[in-house]
C-alpha cells in the first residue's frame, strides 16, 4: 500500500461521510439542539445556583455559560460519535461494510480512516455551535478557536473509537439504544460538563472519583484549556492512552459478520 493509495481511500471514505452528512441535514440541526437548549434555557437558571469560582484555565470569575461551553462542544463530539457507531451497526447488518472490508486495503487502516472522517464531521458541528455561542456572548480568545482545533479532533477519535468498540459488541440493531442509553448520559452527566469536579466532592465523595476517571471529563478538559490557548498535560496524555487502546481493541475485535468475535 503506497501513500498514494491510502489517500484514495481516505478521501473515498471522506466523502462518503459528507455525503451522508449532507443527505441528512435534520442531523446536523439535531445536534445543535441538545447543546442550545444547555446554553440558553438551563444556563440561564442554573446561574445564580452555580456560581463558578476563579478555576484554570479562567484568571477572573465567569459566568455559567462560559463554563459549559467546552462541555457542549464535547457534548456534541459524544452523540455524533454514538450516533457514527450506530451507522456502523445498520452498515454490518445490510451488508455494506462487509463490501468494504473486502478491499484490498488493511482493515485496521479502513476502519481509523472512518473514525477519522466522522470525526471530521463533528467539528462541523462543533464550529457551527461556536458561531452560535458567540453570537449568545460567550467568546473565547480569537487564536482559541484555532489552538482547540486539534483538540477537538483527538477527543473525536476517542469518542469514535470506544463508539466503534461498542457497535463490534452489539449484534444486532434493536439492541444499540438501549446500549447507548447506559452509556452516553452516564458519560455525560458523570463528568466535568457541567459543573466543576470540586463541586461534585463536596456533594459527594465518590461521585468525585466517578467524575475523575471518566475519560469523557478529561475531554472536557482538554477541549477547555485549548479554547484559551492552554495545554492540560494530564488530560491530554489520558485521552491519546484511552483513544490508542479503544482503537486497538475495536479493531482488533471488529467482525462484519457478527461483532465482537473470539480473536
């Protein structure tokens, strides 16, 4: 396999995404929906009963609608990443992915080349949301929206991969929501989204450890220190860990025929 090859594929697997994403336009209106409705209604009642203190990487009091912004973002990267995982689930059961994985080309190669363009996808999303946020008033540093690219692209692909690794378990589509349901609001809700760790140990000790070891938070994280220019050393080095070894084990794992196979 040549350089030139592996960009043919990409860019094959690349616009078959756009063009999916393209073809379902409610998708992308869907997804700004659930972080819009965080931003504007519950935002707006829940700031006066959480104040947020001076936390990294802020350096003066914010309001609650610039706290939960990068959860948003992170929000929206977790449900197209679900919501990827779930096309591949309809993809094995009709047959298409098995016409895919036919190809000449290795499958550990075909399928990060999916989880990279639908992550590609979600920054789409994640953009349009910012446009709109700023329009809201919550405006991070210019240079930020440039310095978050790559972190939003890396907690794309974890979020994608351990995405992938549910879709090779689950066998059969009637089962994905009903999985997704045990893993997308725990995820969500158990983590740094939406209020600061410090607040969730005093409410509750175990919760804290919950919320701390929940790779979702340290996304969170990440995307939150690069929005105003700074790097989170002990996220970033959890989400490449958490994003290498969910790839290795979905692909590794991954069969067409019927999931998640005895290797």
């Amino acid at each position: 396999m040549t350089l030139r090859d592996a960009l043919i594929c990409f860019n094959g697997l690349l616009q078959r995404e756009l063009l999916r994403f393209v073809q379902q336009r409610s998708r992308f209106f869907s997804a700004l929906v659930r972080p819009l409705l965080w931003l504007v209604v519950f935002a707006s009642g829940f700031r006066a009963a959480l104040g947020i203190a001076i936390i990294a990487p802020y350096e003066t009091y914010i309001t609650y609608e610039v706290y939960i912004v990068p959860g948003l973002c992170a929000m929206i990267i977790l449900f197209n990443g679900m919501q990827s995982s779930l096309s591949m689930v309809y993809d094995r059961e009709m047959g298409s992915m098995r016409v895919l994985l036919v190809s000449p080309m290795p499958r550990p190669f075909l399928l990060l080349s999916k989880l990279l363009a639908t992550s590609l996808i979600s920054l789409l999303q994640v953009y349009g949301f910012l446009v709109i946020a700023w329009f809201w008033g919550v405006e991070a540093p210019l240079w930020g929206y440039l310095t978050a690219l790559p972190a939003f692209l890396l907690v794309a692909m974890m979020l994608s991969a351990i995405g992938l690794f549910i879709s090779a378990k689950i066998k059969q589509l009637e089962n994905f929501a009903g999985v997704m349901n045990f893993v997308i609001f725990p995820m969500f809700f158990l983590s740094s989204a939406l209020y600061p760790l410090w607040k969730m140990r005093e409410a509750s000790e175990w919760l804290y450890w919950i919320c701390a070891w929940n790779p979702f938070s340290h996304g969170v994280e990440l995307i939150r220190f690069a929005l105003y220019q700074q790097v989170n050393s002990t996220a970033l080095s959890i989400v490449i860990i958490v994003t290498l070894v969910a790839s290795i084990v979905a692909v590794r794992g991954f069969q067409p025929q019927q999931g998640m196979g005895k290797r």
